[in-house]
C-alpha cells in the first residue's frame, strides 16, 4: 500500500480487511480488494458552466474544490460515485449561488460566494464521508454583450471622475488665485497705511521744530531789539511777508500782485512804532548837543 493511502479488502468470508501503507500479502481468489484510496487533499478542477444572475445576466463561472476523504468505508458504501456526485453537487450549488447575486455583486463579493459554497458543500457531503476543507470561485466571465455594455460603462466613469477632478482642480486654482489676491491686497494696504503714518509722523516732526526754531527766532530778535516777543514776531512775519513777494516778483513773466492795503500800513506802523521808540530813548542826547553849540 502507498503511503498516505489505505485499502479495504474483503475475502471469502466476507470479512473486511483495512491495510494502511506498508507491505502485505494478499492470497489470491480468496481475498480481493474493494476499495483504495488515500488520506491526502484532492483537488477537483469544475469545468465554466452557465448561470444566471438575479437580474438575468448570463455568465460563465467555474470554481475549484479541495476535498479528503475521512471516512472510507462511507465513501466506498454511501455514494455509488463520488467524483460525478460531488461534481454535479458543486455545480448546482454554484448556480444557486450565483443566481442570489446580482451581476455587480459576482465581481465584489467572492469571498462571500466562496463562503456560502464551502459551508454548503460540506453540510451536503459529511454523509459521504468526505471533508471538503476549501471552495474557491475562480473565474466569471460574463457574455460578450455584456462586457461590451459594462466596458462602456467603465469608460464613461473613468471620464465623469476626471471631469470632476479637473474642475475640482480648477475650482481650487480659482480660489487660490483669490485668496492669493486678497492677501497682497491686505499686505497692499498695510504697507499704505504704514507709510501714511510714517509720513504723518514725520511731518508732524518737521513743523515741531519749524516750531521750534521759529520761537527761538522770534526770542532772539526781542532779546536784540529790547521789545516785547509779540512786536517781534509781528516784526518776524513783516520779514517774511515783503521776503515773499520779493520771490513772486524776481520770477519770469509777468504777475499781478493783489495785496492788501491794510498789511502794509500796519507793518509800516509796527516798523515806526519801533524806530519811535529809539529816538525817544536818544532825544535828551541831541537837546543837550543842540543847546551846547
């Protein structure tokens, strides 16, 4: 007997005789053997067969069974022929299988259908005597209608996905392009607002020590003439009023100056007030030459 393989013999008297792997004797006419097979995992290869789906799609499907055999004497005495038996079970088992599934459903749920038929097969065959330890669903094909119908529908997905992801892309242009665009329009306005200060803050610095510079002007001339700070920035502006004018006029071409009367009467008395104010301070001085000569 090979190893992993057992035989059953019977004799004469009907006795039955199991031989496991080893060297035995067998006297001839008086025992014969019955049955022989072995331990080990079969493999049954089911040819594509036709079936159905649950919304009436037509597809060709086979599957590969994994199967032992652990009870010899059921094997050899339950079932007349156990490869035809258990491979006209897997068929019917397979169609059924596939016939609860929808077309979509054959391609994504395999497992599933491998499951539900090996739990299927063994409930059935453990009356035989035989084990079967794994199911495995190996090819689907549908009709060549319905490929094409399906290839077709494959294309129009692929493109509807990439006519979405592009206008996804040119939305997210779009708004990045705006976000960038209002950014530089803050940063923009920030910088604006920043020099305005800035320059606010200097001009405002420029006239504190035009200010400034002024007093200490306006001080000076009172300190050197001995009159009052208020004569002497009446004094000060006069200055700049007759300097003013005389720039209108040394410029080219001709000019009109429209001057206010007023003004310059008043400077002209403010300029008298002060010269009056010296020769009163000088009168006794002359009276006493006068009177000497």
């Amino acid at each position: 007997v090979e190893p992993a393989n057992r035989e059953r013999e019977n004799n004469l008297c009907n006795n039955q005789v199991y031989r496991l792997a080893g060297l035995h004797f067998k006297i001839p006419i008086v025992e014969r053997l019955a049955f022989n097979d072995t331990f080990r995992e079969k493999v049954l290869d089911v040819a594509p067969q036709q079936c159905i789906t649950a919304d009436n799609a037509p597809i060709k499907a086979d599957a590969v069974v994994y199967y032992k055999i652990v009870d010899f004497e059921m094997a050899r005495y339950k079932v007349e022929e156990l490869v035809p038996a258990l491979t006209n079970l897997v068929l019917t088992q397979l169609r059924n299988e596939v016939g609860r599934l929808s077309l979509d459903e054959t391609f994504s749920a395999r497992g599933r259908l491998n499951s539900q038929l090996l739990k299927e097969l063994d409930t059935a065959t453990g009356a035989w005597g035989v084990k079967v330890t794994r199911v495995e669903v190996r090819d689907i094909l549908p009709a060549s209608s319905i490929s094409g119908a399906l290839e077709k529908q494959m294309t129009a997905e692929r493109i509807k996905r990439a006519t979405i992801l592009e206008s996804e892309g040119f939305r997210e242009a779009a708004l990045n392009e705006a976000e960038a665009s209002g950014k530089s329009a803050v940063i923009e306005a920030e910088a604006r607002s920043t020099a305005v200060v800035f320059a606010a803050e200097a001009e405002k610095k420029r006239r504190e020590l035009e200010a400034e510079g002024l007093s200490v002007a306006i001080k000076s001339l009172a300190g050197t003439l001995g009159v009052s700070t208020e004569k002497a920035a009446e004094l000060y502006l006069a200055r700049d009023y007759i300097e003013a004018n005389k720039e209108i006029g040394q410029g080219p071409g001709a000019k009109v100056l429209f001057m206010d009367p007023s003004s310059i009467p008043g400077s002209v008395a403010t300029l008298g007030s002060l010269l009056s104010d010296d020769g009163k301070s000088a009168g006794p001085e002359c009276s006493e030459s006068r009177a000497g000569r």
